[in-house]
C-alpha cells in the first residue's frame, strides 16, 4: 500500500468528470486500498478517486467512530433522495476550511462493491451526506462551490496564498 497525493483546492483537476470503472481487476483493488491508506492517515471520513488524481467513478467512506468500517462504492448512482440537511462540511482537498452546506436528508445509492456485485444502501446522517459529497467529486464539483462566491473567492485566496507559503 501506498501514500497519494491529494489534489488541492482549487487545482483544475478536480473539475474533472469521472468515467464507468468497466471491470473491477486488482488495479482497482488496489487504488482502493491506497486510497483508504491516504483517508485514515490524513484523517478523513470520505475520499473519491477525483482527489487523488484518477479520474473514475470511486468512492471511498468510512463514518464510524472507530474508522473500522470501510465503505467502497463504484460507479455510484442516487437512486432516490429527500428532505433537507443541513451541516457543516470540509474536504481533504480544502483542508482547514468548514462551512454549512444543504443536502438531501435521506438518499438511496445503488454502487457496486469491489465484489462486482450491485447493491443498494439507505443512508441519511453522516454517513448520508458524506455518500454525496463524495459523489460530487466525481462529478467535478467541491463542496465550496455551494458557498457565495464572495466565499468562494475568499478561500481559492487563502488555498493560493498557502500553496506560496509552502513551495
Ligand atoms: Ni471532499
């Protein structure tokens, strides 16, 4: 297991649209694996294949207290979605920043698991609204982009300002 890089706010990367993962092989097997390595470490509750640079339909969450419970989800599709939540969210690509963003209360995705097979999951809470954040990344969207884009263009300053202080 390896390490990844995560992208970070606001590299053009993460606009991307993730492509079907077509056959499940141990390529996938393994990204997930490093991806699950990269999200415990970091620490994060979620992560799509989108933040570490790989452009296909993945997603990764773990919402448990114990970070015992890993969730894989290929090719993710909402299925059914309703009410409305509200929480305070961040992102391992924007890290250090926290603001409210709206969700459905109560989603129902269907994925398939690294098995192949297709299933479906009821979520609402956490875990909920972390499913969808992470399938935003997929659809190239970071969860800032719900912000005003007076906040928006705050936070692209400090991301930049930081990325300086670094190099
Ligand atoms: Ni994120």
């Amino acid at each position: 297991m390896a390490k990844l890089d995560i992208l970070r706010y606001p590299d053009p990367r993460l606009y991307t649209r993730a492509k079907r993962v077509g056959i499940i092989d141990e390529r996938i097997q393994r990204l997930v694996a490093d991806m699950a390595e990269t999200m415990y470490a970091a620490p994060g509750i979620g992560l799509a294949a989108t933040q570490v640079d790989r452009h296909i339909q993945l997603i990764i969450v773990d919402t448990s207290e114990n970070q015992n419970d890993l969730r894989v989800f290929i090719n993710p599709e909402l299925i059914f979605s309703e009410g409305d939540a509200e929480r305070e969210e961040g992102c391992l690509s924007v890290p250090g920043i926290y603001d409210k963003v709206h969700r459905a209360e109560r989603i129902r995705v269907r994925a398939q698991g690294l098995d192949g097979k297709t299933f479906e999951l009821d979520a609402d809470g956490l875990l909920g609204l972390c499913i969808q954040h992470e399938m935003d990344h997929l659809l190239g969207k970071v969860f800032v982009q719900y912000l005003s884009p007076l906040k928006q263009t705050r936070i692209r300053n400090k991301m930049k300002k930081r990325l300086r202080e670094t190099m």
